[in-house]
C-alpha cells in the first residue's frame, strides 16, 4: 500500500490474537504496522509481533523490488514491533539498525547483541538523510517505554510517531477511530500523559500532514480532530459532557440504585449517561469511560470491611493511569458496618484534583424512599 510516492505500508493484521499485551480484548483483532521509505537509501520503520515475521518480510521483499534496504529504524522495543529485529538484521547484513541509546540496551537484554557494528544511535533533534527525504529523531520516553523515538520526514511531512495515536483493530476493521483509540491510549498509554503530552508539544512545531502510528489506521484527513482529543487526554481533560456509573452488586440493590441514578439523570437532561456493571463488562472499556466524562460515580457494597473485588480492581486501574480532575460522585451499601464510601475516598486521597460530590447515598441492604431522595440530589448536584 502507498501512502506516498516514496512510503510504503508493510504491516501486518493479526486476526487471531486474543489477548493484546496479555491483558486487552481485541475483538477486531490487531495491526502491527511497519513502513518503508523507498529513497535513494531505504528506511524500515519497525519490525512486527513474532508470529508474523515470514508475512512481514514478504511484505518487506515486495515493497524493496529487488533492492537491498539501508536501514532498520526502530522506534520501540515492546516485542509487538520489535520481535523480528534480528530476523530483519540476518536477512539484510549490511543494513544499519538506527535507535535511541536505551533501545540498543534492551535489544541486547532480548537479542543477546546491540548489533555494535552497525548501530546507529539516535538523540533528539539527530537527522538522516535518505536522498530526497531528510529524517528527523525525537525522542519520546515513557511514551510508553523509556527508550521510543518518532521520526519525521520533512519531504512528505510525515510523522512516525510509534504508539501515539495508536488503536486497537486490524486496520480493514470499519469502526469508529475514537471509541478504540481511547480504550487503547488509556489502558496502555494513560499513566503517560504528560509524556504523551510533552510529544504532542514537539509535534506542535512540525507540519504534519499524515502520521503513520504502529498501531491502526494510516491518519491523514482532518489531523486536527486526533490532535485535539490527544490533547483532551493527554492533559486529563473532559471529552464528553456526561456522567458515568460504575457499579458492582451482589444481590441486585446496588445495581437497582445505579440505574435509578442513570434515570435521574437523563430525566434532568445529561447529554451522556453511561452504566458499567464492573463484574461483567471489560474494564478497559470502563477505565476509558471514566478518563473520558468528567463525572464518574461510583456505587458499590462494602465488603470484607472493604469494597467489593471488582470496584477494588476498577479503583487501583484508575489510580495507576493517575486518575485526576474529575467529580466523584458515591453510592455505598452495606448491610452492617457500611464501609464503602470511606474506602473509596481514602483511596484516592493522592490523586490530582479529585472532587467528591456533597450529597452521597448510603443504603442498607435495598433502597428506601429516603435512599431514594439522596440520589435524586446526587442528580441534581451532578448535573
Ligand atoms: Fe505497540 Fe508499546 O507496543
């Protein structure tokens, strides 16, 4: 596929992958992109997962016509596009591999050599000239690893710019870029957002008219629509105007509060009410829809003089994305020694500019008419 004249896409869709990063559901499957400047010298950009090194390097062979590949550019580590780093280098003796100092280090930790006779190592603002097209490093740590750079090609305006703007699906899948975009950057990227944000300010000083991320779609139409939710996110800031309830229930009270709450709500008039019932849907979905709203409530029992498992889960998720600026609003239940809104406030004692709503709902086993009263001016408040 061309994205440019000069620039090939040789990526690879994985349609069979359960789990991404141990941890994601990836219904649509995943991409592992990979690209090639085809110049008076060739650049690759990045390597794929393990399992599609021979589809790669067909690609690869392809989009080469014969010719022998000058460089093996490698913005990140993460195995999903480095696996095939010493597949590539035995192919192609004489390429050079082109990475930040860090990267070298961990090519050594998972190949057993840094490829110290053909390194190039890379700092910010280093350039390389392919002919025509002049490349231009940036590093981009904690991005999400320490050791990622993005490259931008001046010619074509293009930015490579590694996992940002990265998304789950295989890059046929026609779906909606933001809803996976989210789940995808705040589940792996999220803890990152200054680091993501600091990128993003580099970025700002580059005329970009495409980027080639290695996950998902090629982005090339209508760049300030990306630019900007990457800016909401990265700085933790409210995407949609709306509410989102997270519950778990044992027995059916808590979840019978929490739709009763989600009612009141959008009899008031909330443009966006959103229900996750933690023990049942996946959470990633639930941690991009509290990163997403500027109001979350939560609403659950009290258990083992704690909370239940999956809020439990559901908080420590928030908390080590450094969950910030947002209202929480809590339902709590217990039966005896209701524990649940102490707990949860508690936890998020150290994050950023956490406000909790005043009016709280306490329940006793099932809702009374008094229970039924405190979410109303939950709702009220909230909205
Ligand atoms: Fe897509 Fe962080 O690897």
């Amino acid at each position: 596929m061309e994205i440019t004249k000069d620039i090939r896409y040789i990526g690879v869709n994985d349609r069979k992958i359960d789990l991404f990063e141990g941890q994601f559901m990836v219904e649509n499957g995943m991409a592992y992109n990979s690209y090639a400047i085809i110049d008076e010298k060739i650049a690759v950009f990045d390597t794929v997962d393990k399992n599609f090194g021979g589809e790669w390097l067909k690609n690869l062979e392809n989009a080469l016509d014969g010719r022998q590949p000058d460089y093996l550019i490698v913005s990140h580590m993460e195995p999903d596009h480095s696996a095939n780093i010493a597949n590539f280098a035995k192919k192609y003796e004489n390429a050079k591999v082109v990475a930040s100092e860090k990267a070298f280090v961990m090519m050594k930790q998972f190949f057993g050599t840094d490829f110290a006779d053909r390194k190039i190592a890379v700092k910010e603002g280093d350039t390389l000239s392919l002919g025509k097209h002049t490349l231009t490093f940036y590093t981009a740590p904690m991005v999400h690893w320490p050791e990622v750079i993005v490259t931008y090609d001046s010619l074509d305006k293009v930015l490579f710019s590694a996992d940002a703007f990265g998304k789950f699906g295989t890059t046929d899948t026609d779906e909606d870029w933001a809803c996976e975009a989210r789940r995808y950057y705040f589940g792996i990227v999220g803890k990152y957002g200054a680091q993501a944000n600091a990128l993003l300010k580099k970025a700002g000083n580059l005329d970009i008219k495409t980027i080639c991320p290695l996950h998902g779609p090629v982005l090339s139409e209508n760049l300030d629509y990306y630019l900007n939710l990457y800016k909401t996110w990265t700085s933790y800031g409210v995407e949609t105007d709306g509410v989102v309830i997270c519950y778990t229930s044992v027995y059916g009270g808590t979840k019978a509060a929490a739709e009763l709450l989600a009612e009141e709500l959008e009899k008031g008039g909330c443009p966006k009410v959103a229900v996750n019932d933690l023990a049942r849907c996946d959470m990633a979905e639930a941690v991009e829809d509290a990163f997403r709203y500027g109001k979350v409530v939560l609403a659950t029992t009290t258990y083992n003089a704690e909370i239940f498992p999956f809020m439990r889960t559901f908080i420590d998720e928030l908390k080590e994305r450094n969950f910030q600026n947002k209202t929480v609003g809590i339902i709590e239940n217990g039966t005896w020694a209701p524990m649940a809104e102490k707990v949860i406030k508690s936890e998020f004692e150290k994050s950023k500019n956490i406000a909790f709503a005043e009016n709280s709902v306490h329940i006793r086993s099932v809702m009374t008419d008094e229970n039924k009263e405190e979410i109303k001016a939950l709702a009220k408040e909230l909205l």
